[in-house]
C-alpha cells in the first residue's frame, strides 16, 4: 500500500516531470486508485514505481488512465436529457450559434448524445462541441467515434427513455463489433486536452456539462473549477453537473438558478 507520505512525494514528481497538477484531487480517491495500479502491477518498492513513472512516458499515461477514468454511458441518466432535450435546446435555439462545452468527457457518449439532440432539434448545423479532458488517450478514443456494438441495446433503451423518438440505429454503422458513429457529429467536435486543475477558459460558452468530475475534486479545487465555469459561460447561460453536484455554498451560487431538480443551473448574473 502507498501511505500518504508516498502520495505527496508523486504528486509532486508528476507535476515537475509532465506538468499534471493532482494537488486538488479529493486524497482519499486518488489514494484508492493508486493503490490499485501499485497492486495490480505488482509493486512492493514505492521508489521502483517512482523510477518508472520518470522513464517511461507511456506508462506514466497509462496510470493517468486509470486515476482519471470515468464512468459514462450514451443518454446516461435519461430524465436529465428529457429536461435538457424539451427545456434547454428550445432557448438555445433562439441564438446564430451554440458553443457547448463538454468538459471532462472521458470516452465522448455524451457529446455523441448531444450531438443525436441537437440533429434531431435541427440545431447540429449551428452549434460546435468542444470536448475536452486531461486524459489524452481517451480523447484518441472518442475522436474515433466508435463505442462497442453490445452496448446499443443499452444506449438505445436510454434514447428512448430520454424522449428520442427516432430508430436509434441510423446514426451509425455497425462494424466488426462495433458501432461506427455518422461523421456530421465529429464534423461538429473539437477535441482538446485540457485540466481543469491548472488550464483556464478558452471561450465562451452557452452550455457546459461536466457531470460527475467534480466528486473526485476536493472543496478548494471544486470552488476554483465552478469560477472557470462561471467565467465561460454567456449571460443565461446554463451550467450542468452530475447527480451527486452541486454548485450550493459556492461563491458563485447567487449568480445561477437551478432550473426544477435536475442538476442544471442558469447563470442569471
């Protein structure tokens, strides 16, 4: 097991070797997912997985993997996307262009979900998806626009549930297991690292969803992200977090309105 001695030292040497600032991470999460990949791959000396980390850049990108996966599926959570789908995409309708902002988008199922919506509203032709994460190989993997042909029935059960009233299977080809994504969606992505942690705002946006990061961000980092957000939304605006999120008891709460009980919040000042 790696004591906390051990995680300050990493910490450290991650940021001075490859720039990647862990600081602000919630300790006891980040704690758990290096003690997997220190047990999994084996290790019983802290300074061999130190010396690693150092030499070899591939496996420095591998560990970042595996601290910073997330959980994510298409449509996930379908009551979320009914209200974004009949509440959100009508308002955002009404400007010349949409800027959406997917931050922390793991693997893309839900900018790929956002772009279905958005087709489906006749908005996909006006609106631009920036998806961006500190992870750089799984934005290697949504650039691709290919998710396992198994997980379609799921998908499409979510769709449904969403209010998509579409045959779910015409946005994509099926092949060799699987499931090959229209590239009008991808000519609509931008993909981007980017770290919350340490980057700053790079446009201005009218919607931004980053849903179930921010668990995984201790008090202080949480509150510097919510400012980020804040500075990159438009004037009503709207800011969407996960489930278990909030924006209350920020500094930034009296400048938003959360718009009935889902996680979405409206920036009114």
């Amino acid at each position: 097991m790696v004591d906390d001695r051990h995680i300050e030292i990493l910490i450290n040497e991650v940021y001075d070797y490859y720039g990647y600032d862990f600081s602000g991470y919630s300790m006891a999460s980040f704690k758990r997912r290096v003690d997997r990949i220190y047990n999994l791959d084996g290790y019983t000396d802290f300074s061999h997985f130190l010396s690693r980390l150092r030499t070899e850049p591939h496996y420095f990108k591998h560990v970042v993997e595996e601290i910073t996966v997330n959980v994510t599926e298409m449509f996930r959570d379908p009551q979320f996307y009914s209200v974004l789908r009949k509440e959100v995409l009508p308002t955002l309708a009404t400007k010349p262009f949409i800027r959406i902002w997917h931050a922390g988008c793991s693997t893309g199922e839900e900018v790929f979900s956002m772009a279905i919506m958005l087709k489906e509203a006749n908005l996909l032709h006006k609106s631009l998806m920036y998806a961006t994460d500190i992870n750089p190989l799984v934005l290697e993997s949504a650039k691709k626009a290919m998710f396992p042909l198994r997980m379609m029935k799921q998908y499409s059960e979510n769709y449904r549930n969403s209010g998509g009233t579409q045959d779910f299977s015409q946005y994509y080809i099926a092949n060799y297991g699987y499931a090959k994504f229209d590239d009008e969606f991808t000519d609509k992505m931008v993909f981007s690292q980017h770290n919350l942690v340490s980057d700053r705002s790079f446009n201005e946006f009218d919607l931004i969803l980053c849903r179930n990061v921010l668990i995984y961000f201790d008090k202080n980092l949480q509150e510097r992200v919510l400012e980020l957000f804040d500075g990159s939304l438009s004037n009503l605006g709207y800011l969407v977090l996960g489930t278990k999120e909030t924006i209350k008891f920020s500094s930034v709460q009296h400048k938003f309105q959360q718009l009935g009980r889902e996680k979405i919040w409206r920036k009114i000042k």
